[in-house]
C-alpha cells in the first residue's frame, strides 16, 4: 500500500513561493550515534548566528511574513526553525531526543529551514498541507486532543488527525518519531528568495548523512506546483 504527501492547490495558489523537499527512507533506527554530524552543523549555525540573530535571517524573516498572512502573531508562534535557532543561541546546544530527529534538528539549524519528521506507520493514507476544516484532531505531546480551527493550516490524514498545527510551528505527539520507529517522512519547506538552491543542498545534504549514518536508501523529491505529490510505502 502506498501512501502520500502533497500540499493542497490552496496552498500552491496562495504562496507560490513555497519550496518543499520530502524524504522517505526505511530502517532506522535509535543505536546510532550522530554526535559528530551534529556538531558540524551546530558550528555552522553558530557562525550564521555570530553576525546575524536568528529573526534576521532571511530564512526565517520568511516564515515570519508567512505566519503574519496567517493571521498569527510571528513572536508568539514561531516557525519551527526559528524556535530551534532561538534556544540554539541562548543555550548553545539543544536538547536530544531520537538520533534521527537530533540530526534532523541540527540539520535544520544549520539551514535555517524547518524540518518536519513523522512516523509512517502513524499516518493514515496520506498527508496534506492544507486549510483545516475545523473537525480535525490533533494530539499534544504532553497527550492532550486540541481541535484547530477552521482555516489553520495543518498537516492533515485520510482519518482526520493534524500530524502539526500553524504549519511549521508544532508537530504532533501521535506521529513523532519514537524508539520503535522505522519508516520515516521527512518534509523541509522554505519560502525565500534562495529557497529553491537553498531546498536543493539541505536535501543531498540530509540523504547523505541518513546514508551514512544508518544506512539506508532514501527516496525523495522537491515537489512543485506541476509536480505537488510524493508517493512512498506504508507501513
């Protein structure tokens, strides 16, 4: 059974500026250590925050332009990216989780681009970016149900569930990548003027370092208006 990922034709319409990469891969796993990997691209994001704070980014002044269309206050809700850069710069590390989602985050940093990272098995058919209908459901991590409103856009299944909400502010607890994971969905998206040469590096350099580190075979694509579905496996 194949399942897939695509942004809705209201999005493509309403932000044509949009440039989204996916990734599937099979076989991960939590024995690996990332360490190394990760410090190269802390050290790269800690250069970029040395002459520039994350808000002047061009990354992430896009995302904040994008949250304001949405009618969401860009300081109160952050695009992930600019969260993960925020507690970068006051902390100097951030916290680990899961080999793939620390990669996935250092990765993510280095780039200034959010990255988003669910477990296949958890989704139901597909997975849309799209305007809420409003009956949608969405688990927290702490493991509350939230119901977003009507016209948020949310990554949304074929069973109703929002796998993230204000798009690339919060991911869900029901797809998060645990201990038992092992057929991922990976989505980075960028909105500025270099996103499409900027999608294209973040991509070769996130396959490369799966395969290395795992390995594994993954399968992707930077998908585009004339082009808007990536199909992959089930669980």
């Amino acid at each position: 059974m194949h399942v897939f990922f695509q942004h809705s034709t209201d999005i493509w319409r309403d932000f044509p500026e949009l440039v989204p990469a996916a990734l599937y891969t099979e076989g991960i796993t939590a024995t690996v250590s990332p360490d190394a990997r990760i410090a190269a691209h802390a050290e790269r994001a800690a250069a970029r925050l040395a002459t520039a704070s994350e808000g002047e980014l061009p990354e992430i002044q896009a995302w904040r332009r994008t949250f304001t269309r949405m009618g969401l206050k860009p300081t109160q809700y952050r695009c992930a990216s600019e969260a993960l850069l925020r507690r970068f710069r006051k902390e100097g590390s951030l916290p680990r989780l899961h080999p793939l989602i620390d990669l996935c985050n250092a990765v993510s940093i280095a780039h200034a681009v959010p990255i988003a990272v669910f477990d296949v098995s958890r989704i139901t058919s597909y997975v849309e970016v799209g305007y809420a209908a409003g009956d949608e459901t969405y688990l927290t991590f702490g493991g509350d149900t939230e119901q977003p409103p009507a016209g948020e856009v949310i990554f949304a299944d074929a069973a109703g569930r929002a796998h993230a909400r204000r798009w690339t502010n919060r991911q869900s607890g029901h797809s998060a990548v645990r201990d038992t994971t092992s057929n991922v969905l990976i989505v980075a998206e960028a909105l500025h003027d270099t996103a499409a040469k900027d999608v294209e590096s973040l991509l070769a350099t996130l396959t490369d370092e799966l395969s290395t580190l795992w390995p594994v075979t993954p399968k992707s694509a930077i998908l585009t208006p004339d082009a808007p579905r990536f199909e992959f496996p089930g669980r």
